[in-house]
C-alpha cells in the first residue's frame, strides 16, 4: 500500500514540478518508448544474464512482499514467545524424551496446533524442531548451540538477501544505462547534424530523456523497492533470531519465563508486547498440554 503512495507521490512531485514550470511534455512523450525499451530492456536482459531463476523468483516474490509488508504482526511475535515458554517448559517440566513426539509430528502437536500463523511457515518450524531435536540427542553445551544456531541463521540470511541484492544491483546499474541511451541519441543527432537547429534540439532532448530516465527509474522506483524489501528481511529475521535467543537461555538455565523474557527484548520496538501482555498471554496458554 505504502508503496503504490510512494510511486505516486513521485509521478505527481516530479512531472508536476516540470509542467509547472512550463515544461512541454512533446519531447518525452515521444522519446519515452524508445528509451524504457533501451534501459528498461537492457538492464532487465543484464539482470536475467546475471542471476538464477530462483534469484529472479525471488525478486519477484520480494516486490510482492513490499506490496503487502513484513509477514509477522504483533501477535505473531507474542504467539512465538508463547510457543517457546511451552516447549521449554515441556523440557523443563517433563524431560527431553516428552518433547521427541512434538517435534518429529509437528503438524499432530497438541503445542504447535495452538499456533496455527507459526504452523504455516515450515521454515520457522523446522528451525525450531530441528534444534530442539539436537537437544534431545544431549547437544546441550550452550556456546556450541549458539554457534550452530549463529552460523544457519547467517547461511539463511545470505540466501533470503541475494534477490534484494540483485534488485540493489539493478538499481546501481540503471543510471549507467540511461548512459548509454543518451549517447545512442547524441550519435543519432550527429547523424543528423545538417538539420535546422529547431530539429537537433528535439533530438538532443530526446537523448537528454535517457538519462533523465536511467536515473528516476533508478533512485525513485527501484532502489526504494530494493530498500524496502532489505527492511523486511532484516525485521522477520529478528523472528529467528528470538528462537535463538530463548533456546540458548534455556541451556543457560534460566526459567521458561527469564528465557521468553530475554527472546521478548529482541522483538522490533513497534512489534513488542509489553511484559504484561506476554504474562497474560502465557497465563491464558492451556495447562494440560
């Protein structure tokens, strides 16, 4: 939503201001479907040549997802703290050997039934499985999970990052190739150097147009996207780092309730529940599970 805003406060600001101060509209209407075909599909065929599909999917993917914004809300945060105070405290309460049926089924799991927005991200819940999972099998020494942990979280943020990189690359590269569009056109107004001089400045800016275009695509549209989307990723990597945080406090020792403590700090400042509304959600949590 904040995006389409975005772009047409851009498009409103931007040709506004130049039909305000008295500019005409002739020239780059006409050069206008020469110059996207020429930067637009030049930097579009560089960016297929540059990457894989699943980096182009990916980007993709990554415009959609600063179309609609971050996936985890509020109380996805909250329903993840609540989470890991039941797993825990299933490990804590009834031992290791109590917590093997929840994390081999997941999807039968009377805890992680409870949480069905969490359920649905296989990612999420195969992290959270996968080292409660060690835990079981005595990697219980929490430096070394830490480490583990430290270094999976850093191979998936390099891998969800690549087509943000991508779309960051692009954008660098868009006022290069307005470059070149303006050069193909002071050689075509060279070609046509006996014309009258009302004729060579038309095409001059004409040429002028590719430029203008290289940059405004570049800094106002895709280097905005390729920012936002950057956002996103960092803030729903803060969702795993919170199961970090919880897991290696509980190999620490400290009570499910210091360890969802801890995780709750790591929570995005706008995102946070209060200490409060996290005891009450936990106190809410079924006592039988």
């Amino acid at each position: 939503m904040f995006l389409i805003i975005g772009l047409i406060v851009v498009l409103v600001m931007v040709f506004g201001g130049f039909a305000l101060a008295g500019g005409s509209f002739d020239i780059i209407l006409y050069a206008l479907p020469y110059e996207l075909m020429i930067i637009f599909g030049g930097s579009l065929g560089a960016f297929i040549s540059a990457n894989s599909t699943g980096v182009m999917a990916g980007a993709l993917g990554g415009i959609g997802k600063v179309m609609k914004g971050p996936k985890w809300k509020a109380e996805d945060y909250r329903d993840l703290l609540c989470l890991m105070f039941l797993l825990i405290k299933t490990i804590r309460s009834k031992g290791v050997v109590a917590i093997e049926a929840h994390v081999e089924n997941p999807e039968e799991s009377k805890i992680f039934q409870q949480f069905p927005r969490i359920v649905e991200d296989h990612h999420v819940v195969e992290f959270i499985c996968d080292y409660i999972r060690m835990l079981t099998m005595n990697f219980d020494d929490p430096n070394q999970m830490e480490d583990a942990m430290n270094a999976d979280l850093e191979r998936h943020h390099s891998e969800e990052h690549e087509p943000q990189h991508a779309l960051q690359t692009m954008a660098d590269g868009l006022p290069a190739v307005g470059i070149v569009a303006a050069v193909l056109g002071i050689v075509k107004t060279m070609g046509a150097i006996a014309e009258p001089v009302e004729v060579l400045g038309g095409m001059v800016g004409g040429a002028l147009v590719g430029t203008f275009l290289g940059i405004f695509l570049s800094y106002l549209m895709v280097a905005p996207i390729a920012g936002r989307f950057n956002q996103i990723l960092q803030e729903e990597g803060r969702f795993f780092e919170i199961i970090k945080v919880v897991l290696v406090s509980h190999l620490q020792g400290n009570a499910p309730q210091i360890s969802v403590e801890l995780g709750r700090r790591n929570v995005p400042g706008p995102l946070m529940p209060t200490f409060l509304e996290l005891e009450e959600a936990i106190a809410e949590l079924p006592p039988d599970i």
